[in-house]
C-alpha cells in the first residue's frame, strides 16, 4: 500500500525529474568552453568568443546573429561584466548559450535540445521514500556570516560561498553537524555533503539538500529523502561544488537519489 508521505515525495520527485529534463536544462549542454583574452570558435555556438576587463565579447561572422532580452545582435558585441556565479542566456535558433561567470572565470556554456545526454535520459533511481530519514535538527547560527571555500569537480576551481551557520542533529545516537550555506529563498537553506553511500549507491562527489527557515527556537527539519544531486553526476560540462570538509558524513544516508542510472 503506497503511504501518503511516498504518494508526496512521489509528487515532488516527479516535478524535480520535469526540470531536471527541461529542453534547455542542464542536461542539454553540449560543452563548457573557458573564455580568454584569445577569441575561440566553438563547433556548438556561433561567433568567436573572448574575455576581458569590459566582459565577455562576441564576434559573429556574416549571417550570424544571436537574440538577447535587448534584441537581436550582429556584429562583435561586448557584454557587461558579470559577478561570480551570475549568467546570462542568449539564443541562437533552438540553442541557449549561457555565458556565466564561474570560480573567477568566463565561461560559455550551449545548450541544445537535441544534445545527446538529454535524449539518453531515463530518469534518476532513488531509495523508497520513508520518514525516519525526516530528522529535526537545530540551527546554530554563526554571529557574523563565513565566507567558506569549497573546491568544485572542475579541475582548478574554486567557490567562495556565505554560510550563516551550522545546523546539528542526530542519527541512530551519533551528534552531527552540517554547515549551511544560504538557500534560494529569503531565510532558507542548503547544504552539500557526502556521506557513508557516496561512491557505492549514491554519486561520490556531492549531493545537495534544501532546508526551510528555521523555526523562531532554531529548529529545523532535514527531509534526506529530499537529497538530490547536483549537474557533475549527469554531466561533464558541469562546475559543481564539492562539500565542505566538515560536511563528509560518516553515517549511511540510505535515502534520496542514487546514482544516475
């Protein structure tokens, strides 16, 4: 009989899976090409691409164009600088091209709906969903935010990100602790580890879990069946963080996604 905690985490995941195979989501990149000084042609986007002080710049040739929020541009065109981990998407036909700023860098990054990984797809495999793995844990907020450095799957990057605190907890009587960093919505948050699966069952280099605000005493909830993983257990092009030390689990988190299929 299908409970309805599995009936929900079923709704959930099945959203999760849409995005996760959006036309122009992740798993329709057709490559991660790092800008210089030099302009470089790329056989999946149009133009030749460089970067600089003034941002990243393109040079279309003859009768090629791109589409942007501004409209349509021909020619060599210069974008505005962008921040660390900030992006901006042009199109070209049926391909988004993401020009984003990752650990330092300027990268581009096509994305095609006819991309090979996308069309391989069958979905992600994860434990059956169970509420012992839902565990109340407790926030415990730095009095100032940490910038903390992680390293990411790509070789020779880095990511600065702020943690506001450290959330503790319990499983099967062993204290734990995770650092936080901040989530996508005002007072939310999210934290990367690894734990005693990773490598066996789940993907070894990360997963990823959204927490809500905490409470007004501090309490939180971490729902493990809600572990996802990150774009690098899909693809190569991806620029994925890797945990803080301190986030390296030595308990078994049986539950969430597991390794791609």
């Amino acid at each position: 009989m299908t409970t309805s905690f599995q009936r929900q985490w079923d709704q959930w995941h099945t959203e999760h899976e849409k995005r996760r195979a959006d036309p122009h989501g992740f798993l329709a990149i057709t490559g991660l090409h790092w800008l210089t000084g030099t302009p470089q042609s790329f056989a999946d986007a149009p133009g030749a691409w460089s970067t600089g002080p003034s941002g990243v710049t393109v040079a279309l040739g003859a009768g090629e164009s791109l589409v942007t929020d501004a409209g349509t541009i021909t020619g060599t065109h210069t974008f505005e600088p962008l921040a660390e981990r900030a992006d901006r998407v042009v199109e070209h036909g049926d391909i988004r091209i993401e020009i984003a700023r990752r650990g330092g860098f300027d990268v581009v990054r096509p994305r095609n709906p006819a991309s090979p990984v996308l069309a391989a797809y069958t979905g992600t495999p994860a434990y059956p969903a169970d509420e012992n793995w839902v565990v109340t844990g407790r926030y415990l907020p730095f009095s100032e935010p940490e910038p903390i450095t992680v390293g990411s799957v790509a070789e020779g990057i880095e990511h600065v990100y702020e943690s506001p605190g450290r959330i503790a907890f319990e499983i099967g009587g062993e204290p734990l602790t995770l650092t936080a960093f901040n989530g996508t919505t005002p007072g939310s948050l999210f934290v990367l580890f690894t734990d005693a699966t990773s490598g066996l069952t789940t993907y070894p280099a990360n997963r990823s879990l959204s927490v809500a605000a905490p409470a007004a005493d501090g309490t939180v909830t971490l729902d493990f069946n809600r572990a996802t993983n990150l774009p690098c257990a899909y693809t190569e092009f991806a620029t994925c963080p890797l945990p803080p030390a301190g986030n390296r689990l030595t308990v078994a988190i049986e539950a969430g996604e597991r390794l791609p299929a």
